[in-house]
C-alpha cells in the first residue's frame, strides 16, 4: 500500500489482541485474527468479557447489567482492540460500551424517530421519498452502536429472514415504477454472505427502473477483515454505492485502509456518514481529523448527522447548534470535499434535512423548528442538560 493512503497512527501492541483472545477463552492466532467469521463468533457481549478489558465505571457497571436486557451489546475484537481501558471518555469506548444513562427517557426521546414504521409499505420496505425506498435487509450488526436509530428493530429478533420477504418486496418495486433508488440498509447487509447479497442484489438489478443500488454499513469500520476481493466483485458486479459509517479518526486502522483501498480499487464509490456525538467528534479537532483521515482513503465524508433522538441517547447528543457551529468552522477553513452536510432526519417522519439558515425557522428554549424538503415543519428538542 502507498504511504499516502495509510492513516498515521501508531501500531497496536500485538498484547492487546493477546489480552482479547485470553478473555474470550482463545489464543492469538494471525491468521484467525483476519477472519471475519471468526471475529463475529468471538465477539465481546458479556459483562465479564468488559470487566476484564476494561476499569469500567459505575455507570457502565449497571449499563451492561441492565442496558443490554433493552439493546444488544457487541463488539468485535477488532474494535474492542481499539478501546482505551483506563479512559471512560475514550470516544470508541463510548460509542460501543453501555451506560446506566441508556435507561433514562428524556424529552424528545423517540422510539422509532424516523417515522420509519409508518412508511413501511411491506415487511422490511420504507418507501418514503418520491423515487427512493429503504430496504431492511437483516437486522443483526457486527457491533452495536449505543446511539442507534433502529434499536427498536436491530438485534431484536423480530424482522423475518429475508428469504421469507423478498418476493413481496421485489413484486412491490416491479410495480411501482417512479422508484429508481433503492438503498439496503438495517442491520448490517454486508454480514450476509456473498451468494446470499449476489442473488438480492440480482434480483434488484433486473428491475429495470432501477438505476441505483446503495448500502449502508458500518461493516468497514467494525469488522474491515469482511472486505475480501469476492465480496468486491459481487459489489463490482452489481454497480453498487457504499454508504459507510465512521465516527472517530481513531478508527481508521491498518485494516479500515486496506479494506478501503480494496474497495476504491475495485471500483466502489465510498462515502461516509457521520453520527455528532458528544465527547467523540464534538470538535473541530476531531472532525476535521476524521474528515482528513477518510480522504486519504478516498471516502468522501457525505453527511455529519444531528444524532436522532432514540429514547436512551440523550447523554451522547449534541446541541443543533453545535453542529451548525462546527461546520461553520469547518467550511472555508479546509476543502469542500472535507465538509459534509449537515443534516437532521426531522424526527416523526420527515426525511433528512439539511441545516442551513433557511433550513432552521426557528430555535429558542432548545427547540429547533426545521422545514423539510416539501415544506413541511418539524420540531427536534435538544437534551436537557
């Protein structure tokens, strides 16, 4: 790999992974280690694993007591690897470790707040927008995110396999011809196996007024050992986008690189999505850290999120003024391609909107009313600090 694509941070010590496989009850194995099967079936999810890792707080103590019996608790040893045990502000820490504040309701808290539910046409189908669908494909990850916006869905157990929904789905889009959009979501679609996302993205393309095939996922960021040259090709094949998830500059390893530059090489268009989270990118530091990083990898940073308000996440969101601050300072300060937009996804059903004056129609008493893309107002309530 040239110079100019490797993220500059430093090696892990080979102890860390060591520590890991010794706490899972495994040794280190190389090899095993670049297996992505082997690190989802060694995945961290018990209290015990985090003790041992970790000098956990109080906080995060009765967090993953009582806050994974609401939401699934998971991290990949390759992430786990990334986590500073002595620091409870870690920001890789805080994106993955529950806290007791997981279980405090706040105003503005939401269960579904992306009004996602009452757009769902079929089992598994969001079709919102005028010439878009979401499409859920799975609803397990390789990690969880503490902040996630289908914690009501994800990891719960309940969405039927895909194989049991894709003919309504498919006959759904064969009818409707004004969807040209279709982005795979839900979970995490690039857990599937390859011939599994081969014949559902097959079965995609012949539609023909389709023209664009997009998935959201996390996978590079958690779980990079899952980018391989098959996996590519299928991608390649099908002329697909990737949407990726990244928060934090420290997660641009040795392998998010290399994952990256397999991707950008076989011809994946990559761009990245990022959640505002307070105590992990809440900085002009830290964005333009990450941004810069995601560049070098050529992944263009696409949107910064205004975090959504998922009953439980209060403690990590911002102000939206924060966010229109930062990117205020950002703007101007490095090149375009570094600045995303910033957006929020109006909470009941409103569909992203970006953050701009004309955007915002008003924000006083920490309530910030939004106009969306058909004119329509929406309110977002900051956390009570």
């Amino acid at each position: 790999m040239e110079s100019n694509t490797v993220v500059d941070q430093p090696l892990i010590a080979k102890s860390r992974r060591e520590e890991i496989c010794h706490i899972l009850g495994t040794s280190l194995d190389p090899e095993q280690w670049k297996d992505w099967r082997w690190q989802m079936r060694h995945r961290l999810t018990k209290l015990e694993h985090f003790q041992q890792l970790l000098k956990l707080t109080p906080s995060e103590e009765r967090g993953l007591e009582k806050a994974r019996d609401k939401f699934a608790v998971a991290v990949t040893p390759h992430f786990a690897e990334l986590i500073d045990p002595d620091n409870p502000l870690c920001p890789i820490r805080l994106q993955v470790v529950p806290r007791e504040e997981e279980l405090v309701t706040s105003l503005g808290d939401m269960a579904d707040p992306c009004g996602e539910d009452n757009d769902s046409v079929v089992p598994g189908l969001v079709h919102r927008y005028p010439d878009r669908v979401l499409l859920l494909a799975l609803d397990s990850c390789a990690a969880y995110c503490r902040y996630c916006t289908r914690s009501r869905l994800v990891s719960q157990g309940e969405m039927y396999p895909l194989t049991r929904r894709i003919d309504v789905i498919v006959a759904y889009l064969q009818e409707h011809t004004e969807v040209r959009d279709v982005l795979i979501s839900g979970g995490d679609p690039l857990l599937m196996s390859d011939e599994v996302l081969d014949n559902l993205l097959g079965q995609l393309r012949a539609i023909e007024h389709i023209e664009f095939v997009r998935i959201g996922s996390r996978v590079p960021s958690f779980l990079p050992q899952r980018i391989t040259p098959s996996l590519v090709s299928v991608l390649r094949k099908h002329r697909v986008w990737l949407s990726l998830h990244f928060c934090h500059r420290k997660e641009l390893t040795a392998e998010v690189a290399t994952a990256c530059d397999l991707l950008a090489d076989g011809g994946i268009p990559l761009g990245s999505q990022t959640v505002l989270l307070k105590g992990v990118n809440d900085s002009v530091a830290a964005l333009k850290n990450l941004f810069h990083g995601l560049l070098k990898l050529r992944v263009r940073p696409y949107y910064l999120y205004q975090c959504d308000p998922v009953v439980g996440t209060a403690h990590l969101r911002t102000t939206v003024q924060t966010g229109i601050d930062l990117i205020s300072q950002l703007r101007g300060h490095t090149t375009g391609y570094a600045v995303p937009t910033f957006v929020i996804d109006a909470p009941g059903g409103g569909g992203k909107v970006p953050i701009f004056p004309e955007t915002v129609m008003a924000y006083e008493n920490s309530q910030t009313i939004v106009r969306n893309w058909e004119g329509h107002l929406y309110t977002y309530i900051d956390p009570v600090e």
